[in-house]
C-alpha cells in the first residue's frame, strides 16, 4: 500500500468523492475486510457495499488482498490501494488554477495556484516514474517559525527571496547537456490550527 497517491482521472474523483466511499476507502486503509466486514461497520448491506467496492476498485482505489472459501462462498477481501489519496488539479483540467495567470507573491490565491500545480506535476511524474519503474527525484522542506512582528516576516521574506534567488543564478545552467530542469516552490502561510475530524454519517 501506498502513503499517499493523486487521483487525476475525473472519473476517480468522482468516485472517491462519494461519502459511503469515501468512508469505505477510510476503512480499508486500516486493514483488508470483505463486503460482509464493511457492512456492519457503515450500516449498510452487503450487497450495496460489494456494489461501491466494485465502483472503487474499477478505478484502481482498491484491490484485492486475498481470497477466502466459507462454505460454498469465496470471500474476497479488498484493501486501500493507498493509505491517503489526493485530487489533482488535473482531474478539473478545464477549470484548474494557471499560476501563470495572476502572478502576486503576495497573494494567498496565487500561493494556491502554485500549490495546485505542484499537486499536478509531481502527480503525474509520480505515475511516470511507476510505469518506468524508476525513482523519482524530489526534495521537500517543512517548518515553522513564529514572527514577532509583521515587520520580521517581512525581513524574512526578503531574506529568504535573496537566498534562494543566489541559489538559483549560481547553480542554474541553461546549456548544459544532458541537464534536467527543475521546479523550486517556496511558500510561507500562517500556520492551521488543528481542527476535530467530523464524524462520518453513516
């Protein structure tokens, strides 16, 4: 099982983004169980799970984990293809955000935009690198940090800018052959509070 896997065909979207589903997918991402196992858990019948299970796994969110005779019956039982799963923007292609658009460093939608893509392209470089059973190259940082004042965020940005602007004009190298571009993304936002998960109506 996957940590975490994009969903960019609308299709799946559509499918994931279903309640009863969506709670099913919740479900099998703890641990296989069969049609029977989920129905008791959600309050539904068998036969309306086996019907969203089959949904789910025609779109690659679950699959098959084992198979188990009892009596004349052969129990399957199905888990999560992923332990989480997120939408791509590509799911939406015609109405998906262009940071290219609107470019304000400032601004918290255009953040959004640039966060959408990342979403997009290393989703589908994540499927490319599966289908060429080839590792992907990527690197993340994560952190917080707690300003003062608004003029230390400000000071900090702006450091940040310089530093990251010298990084790139030192080791960019437009006419190397054999070179791969990159993508760099740095985002500062305020920091979310936690909020208690809903409870899923059944």
């Amino acid at each position: 099982m996957l940590d975490v896997t994009v969903i960019e065909d609308p299709e799946a979207a559509a499918v994931s983004l279903d309640p009863v589903r969506a709670r099913l997918l919740a479900e099998l991402a703890g641990a296989p169980a069969s049609a029977a196992m989920l129905a008791g858990r959600v309050g539904l019948p068998r036969q309306k799970v086996n019907y969203h299970l089959k949904a789910l796994e025609r779109h690659g969110l679950v699959e098959l984990a084992d198979e188990r005779r009892k009596g004349n019956v052969t129990e399957r039982l199905m888990r999560a293809t992923a332990a989480s799963y997120v939408i791509s923007p590509a799911a939406l292609s015609a109405v998906q955000p262009d940071p290219d658009r609107f470019r304000d460093q400032l601004s918290a939608r255009w953040l959004l935009a640039l966060g959408a893509r990342l979403v997009r392209d290393v989703g589908m470089l994540i499927t490319g690198a599966a289908k060429a059973r080839k590792r992907l190259a990527t690197y993340a940082l994560d952190g917080e940090v707690r300003f003062a004042s608004a003029a230390d965020r400000a000071a900090f940005v702006q450091e940040l800018t310089a530093g990251v602007s010298a990084l790139i004009r030192k080791y960019d190298a437009p006419d190397a052959e054999g070179g791969r571009d990159h993508r760099i993304v740095v985002g500062v936002h305020p920091t979310v509070k936690d909020r208690p998960t809903p409870e899923l109506e059944q």
